[in-house]
C-alpha cells in the first residue's frame, strides 16, 4: 500500500509541474557495449558514423558509469534512478524479478501520466516473459535475451515468428513509432525507448555486415599479462580454485546443484569463429546494425521536422572485457573496462555541438535529466543527479556535481566465481571491498595505473586512503538501505 500512495503522489505532482514544450525523448541503448567500442572514444577500427554524429553534434561524457555491471540491475537503474540496493534488482536470477520489475516506479510511467506518448522496442530481461509492462502505450519485446536470428516478438501482444534479423526489426518498430506519434494537430511528446539485443553475446551480425572487419585483428590489452598475484579474486577465477568465502552460508544463495536453469538455450554462433578476434570482430559488425538504426531515426526526424526538438541519447547497459587481466566475455567486475560505458546526448537547444564532459555521471541520472527536461519535478526517492547543469544550461551559475561514487554486484547463482563487491570511486582512486572474503580487497590509483595491474592495498601509506574510501562507501550504503526500507 505504501508504494501505491508513494507511486500515486509522484504522479500528481509530475501532472502539476508539467513544462508548456517539452522534448521528444528518443533513449537508445546497447547492450555490453565498452566505453571505447566507439571512435569517439578512441577505437581505431569502428565504423559508425550516425552515433559518431551524436558526439560531434552534442555531448560525449567521458566518465559514464553504472551502478551495477549486468543487464538486469542496470536497466532497472536507468529506468528508476535508484540503486539496485535499493529497487532490489540485483542480478538476472528469477528470484522474483520480473514481480519486483512490474512494480518499479519508472520515468517512462510518470511521463506517460504526463502525456507522452511512449513506447518501448527491444530487450527488457527484468524477468524472463514479454509481456507489456506499465508505463507503456507500444510494447514490442521479446522472452530473456532473445535471439538475433528468426526471433518471436510480442508487437503489442502479438506473439509473431519473425523470419530475419532482430536489430533490423527493432529499427524498424523505432521508425513506424517516431511516424505515427507525430501529429500536426497535437504537440504530445513522445519517447521512444529503444532497447537492442546487440551487441551481446552471441555476436551474430546481420549478412550484410559479416564481413565489415575482416581485416581486423586481435591484440591482448597489455593488462592481459597481469600476473593477478595481488588479485586474490582474478587470481582464483584464472587458476580455477575455490573463493575464500568467510560466510559461504551468506554469500552462497543455495548449493550448486540446485540452480535454476536458464529459461532458453544459448543461440549458437552458426559455425562462426570462437576465438577472440572472431568474437570482437563480430561484435563491431553487430554494431553497425545499430548505427543503420540511428541513421534511420536521424532521417525520420529531420523528415518529421523535429529533429532538433528531440533529445536523443545514446548509451549502453554495462561495459565487457576483452581479455583484461585474463577475463574474456565478461562484465562481473569492478575493473573500468567492465563498469564504465559510453554515453552521448545531442538536444542543440541546450548542448552545444561537440561538446564534452568529465565529470562522473551515472546511469541512474538519466530518469531525473528527462524528468526535468519535461518540466516536471523529480520525486525525491530519485537517487541519481540531473545533467542539465552538464549540459551549459546553468551555465555561470555555481553548482555542485559528484566528486565520487558507488557501485556495486550481488553474487548471482549462474555465476558463482564472481563474487559480490562494493566499489568507491573517489578522483583516480578506486576501493573495491569484498564483504565475504578475507584479505581480497583492492586499490588502485588510475592517475598512475590505469589498467588497474598494481593491487596497492598493503602499500605502505594505503591506510589512511583505504580508511577515508571506505568511510564514503558505508555512509553510501548505509543511505541506499535506508531508502529501501523507508519507500520499498
């Protein structure tokens, strides 16, 4: 009952405070796509240029980050501001996620209340059905991860066999919603949120893509050579030996032979390479499918007349390893590689073109910037920071922004040698705790080790470090279990 009189109280004041013109929303997100899986962010051999024109267009933040490196407790991140300590959707388990997703207070529901019209295309994975969720006037998604090849879809709760490639239907749904949502006679923004399968494993790129990268090759990041001798936990995972756990009765939800089974199998890769200049090479040509897709929105806009009237951003769930300290097709931890992602936002009313940002932002602020871009006012259950004052709206007025920040990962059954970890950020330096291991914890100073190889935790002179980091996690922690048991 209280979170129905909470949800109810956020509505009536979104109603209230609604601005005369807000912004069509158009929210695109990728899926384990790294921060530099873009050339705006340094890779060499990427070829997109409808998201590359996002950036020389509007705002590239060079410091994204999420609060928890999986699909699930991401997602739900972005759609509600809040940490997954807090709204509770720690992993991709079906421990009750989707009965917990469906009860989320999002910003798609309070702009819905508000008039938008909105619609959500693509991969949900907060629960494993497809069915419409709240919040939502077009529903088109799909069961789990989905697949890339010949997918059934629920288009609005139409379950259909497709017979071609999902990141092009999904393109095509976004385009068919932009068209029918503009109307001449009425000034109801939309958003559209449009949530890709790719570039996830398995990394089936459509035909006409298969052979974009064949010239590409492989090179181990230099953090590939990390001896992990100060890395208990990498150093378990590399060798195969068993976590310490201090409480296995705690960190292990149930015993090993009792986990749950996925809900579908695994798409193969269809006689595809698995090694992993075939893995990075497919990964990239599942991108361009996405790029085309940006490309076609771009064209709908500027053909609808409201290009520039449209906040579009462009994002991803979490970033991947790609061999760094011996991971390879992984996300699980605290390392940049895995929690830092890509983040590009154009709206020429506010952001200048080529524009950029190095302050820490998160995926949590996303649901108060479009709260507040709508004119309405952000419910004080929001965890997550607004970027307007990024953006230059306030600009010559002082503000303050984050100098540090917390993330997070609860063990999940499916995989058990990724142990739960809290990790501050503070500057260049980084604490990752390990509540239920002993003598596994970790810092690092990136200023001077960006890969994160030197493990300086009994460093002579870590103590003070270690004490003042630990101190801003706890008081963190501490607010975020405070808010689940006051709201949630």
């Amino acid at each position: 009952m209280r979170f129905r009189l909470l949800l109810l109280s956020i509505l009536a004041i979104s109603t209230s405070a609604r601005a005369a013109t807000p912004p069509n929303i158009v929210f695109i997100i990728a899926d384990d796509l790294r921060y530099d899986g873009l050339a705006c962010n340094g890779n060499p051999h990427i070829r997109t240029p409808n998201i590359e024109r996002l950036a020389s267009e509007g705002i590239n933040f060079k410091n994204a980050y999420v609060t928890t490196p999986i699909c699930s407790p991401s997602r739900a991140s972005f759609l509600t501001g809040l940490y997954a300590s807090t709204h509770r959707i720690y992993n991709i388990d079906t421990n009750g996620i989707g009965i917990l997703g469906d009860r989320l207070i999002t910003f798609p529901q309070i702009l819905r209340r508000a008039g938008f019209r909105t619609g959500f295309i693509g991969k949900w994975h907060m629960g494993f059905d497809d069915t419409r969720r709240p919040g939502f006037d077009d529903w088109i998604s799909f069961k789990g991860q989905g697949q890339y090849r010949d997918p059934v879809v629920n288009d609005n709760g139409q379950r259909i066999q497709l017979s071609g490639y999902m990141t092009d239907y999904l393109n095509e749904k976004a385009i068919d919603f932009i068209g029918e949502s503009v109307d001449p006679k009425s000034d109801r923004p939309f958003l559209l949120y449009l949530s890709h399968k790719a570039v996830h494993i398995p990394y089936l790129p459509a035909k006409r893509h298969e052979e974009n990268y064949t010239d590409f090759r492989y090179v181990p990041p230099l953090s590939a050579e990390d001896d992990l001798s100060d890395q208990p936990t990498a150093h378990a995972r590399a060798n195969r030996k068993p976590l310490p756990f201090t409480n296995p009765g705690k960190a292990r939800f149930e015993t090993i032979e009792n986990l749950d089974r996925l809900p579908e199998p695994q798409e193969p890769r269809w006689g595809r390479g698995k090694d992993p200049e075939s893995n990075i090479r497919d990964q990239m040509s599942s991108l361009q499918s996405v790029d085309d897709g940006v490309g076609l929105i771009f064209d709908m806009l500027e053909k609808r007349g409201i290009l520039d009237e449209t906040l579009i951003v462009f994002t991803s769930d979490n970033g991947f390893l790609q061999g760094e300290h011996g991971v390879f097709n992984q996300k699980r931890v605290a390392f940049e590689e895995s929690i830092r992602i890509p983040l590009l936002i154009r709206y020429p009313a506010l952001i200048k073109a080529d524009s950029g940002s190095d302050q820490f932002v998160l995926n949590i602020d996303l649901a108060p910037t479009f709260l507040e871009l709508a004119g309405l006012e952000v419910p004080t259950v929001i965890q997550g920071k607004s970027l307007l004052p990024l953006f230059g709206a306030t600009k010559g007025e002082p503000f303050e922004w984050r100098k540090s920040f917390v993330a997070e990962y609860f063990m999940e059954k499916s995989s058990r040698s990724f142990p739960s970890w809290q990790m501050m950020r503070e500057g260049d330096w980084k604490y990752i705790h390990y509540p239920n291991l002993q003598g596994a914890d970790e810092l690092y100073n990136l200023s001077v080790d960006p890969r994160e190889m030197h493990n300086q935790i009994d460093t002579t002179g870590s103590v003070s470090k270690v004490k003042r980091l630990k101190k801003l996690m706890d008081a963190e922690i501490s607010a975020m279990s405070k808010a689940r048991s006051n709201d949630y």
